[in-house]
C-alpha cells in the first residue's frame, strides 16, 4: 500500500464533514499511543503550553528520581530513556522555547545525578551534545529569550567543566 503524501491527505481532508473528521481521529487515536498523545496535547495541553512544560518536568523529575545508579551502564540506560521521552514530547509542541525549556532542565538533572557524569564519558557525551543542540536552538529565539536563555545556558557549561 502506497501511503498518500501531506498535500494529498490535506485535500482529502477537506472534502470531508465535520462528523467524518471526528470518526477519523478518533479512529486513528486507537491505533497507536503516540497518536493518542499528539491528540490529547493538542485538544488539551496546546492551549496552556506553561502548564504543559510544568507537568513534562514533573515526570522528568520523577523519572531522573527513579534511576538505577549502581552502576553508570544503569544510568545511561535510563538518561537515554528519558531523553527520548522530552524529544517526544518536543516533537508534540512545535513551540521552539518548550524544546528550549525542556532540554535545559533535562541537562539540569542530569548534572543533580549521583554519583557524578563526569567520571563516565558516555554521560558526559550525551549533556555536551545536549547543550550543543540548546544553543543552536536559542538563537532561534527572540532577543529577550536569547539572553535569558544564554545566562543559563553559560551556567551549565560551567557545571561539567
């Protein structure tokens, strides 16, 4: 089965009814989770993206809490986990201050984590990556966001040197 590109699929869509539209996404939010929570972002979240960013940090939060750290295999099993997580979730929000917000505080815990990421190169290669992509980001932004942006972003590159 050939799948039907963007263009075609808006066209499509716009010959359909207004209860036809709604059949459709509901059907689709059955197949797979990620639809779901586009949907669910969308129709509820989209609107108040502060308590969106607010409610991704608690669970960040509570996943970083919930790491193995016997040993650094552990650790970076669980940062990657997480990581894809926010990327989820900035792929949900276009918003590129969200993506912003979100990847500082992930960089944020990960320099929290006990023991320390800067005795495993792994760890320290994935928070310098981090912040590489943070700052390609910010200059995305306006001015005003910039600087606030780059104030904590000079305070985390100074954390792992």
């Amino acid at each position: 089965m050939k799948t039907a590109t963007v263009k075609e699929l808006k066209e499509e869509l716009e010959d359909k009814s207004h209860q036809e539209l709604i059949t459709l996404c509901l059907r689709l939010s059955k197949f797979k989770k990620e639809n779901k929570e586009l949907l669910t972002y969308l129709l509820f979240d989209s609107e108040n993206e502060e308590n969106y960013i607010n409610t991704i940090k608690l669970e960040v939060e509570q996943n970083f809490s919930a790491v193995n750290t016997t040993s650094y295999y552990y650790i970076k099993k669980s940062v990657r986990k997480i990581l894809r997580l926010i990327k989820k979730y900035i792929r949900y929000s276009t918003n590129k201050e969200t993506e912003v917000e979100l990847l500082l505080f992930f960089c944020k815990q990960m320099t929290l984590l006990k023991p320390d990421i800067k005795k495993s190169k792994v760890l320290t290669n994935i928070y310098n990556r981090e912040l590489i992509s943070i700052k390609k980001k910010i200059t995305l932004l306006h001015e005003d966001l910039q600087y606030d942006y780059n104030l904590e972003l000079e305070e985390m590159l100074t954390k792992v040197d």
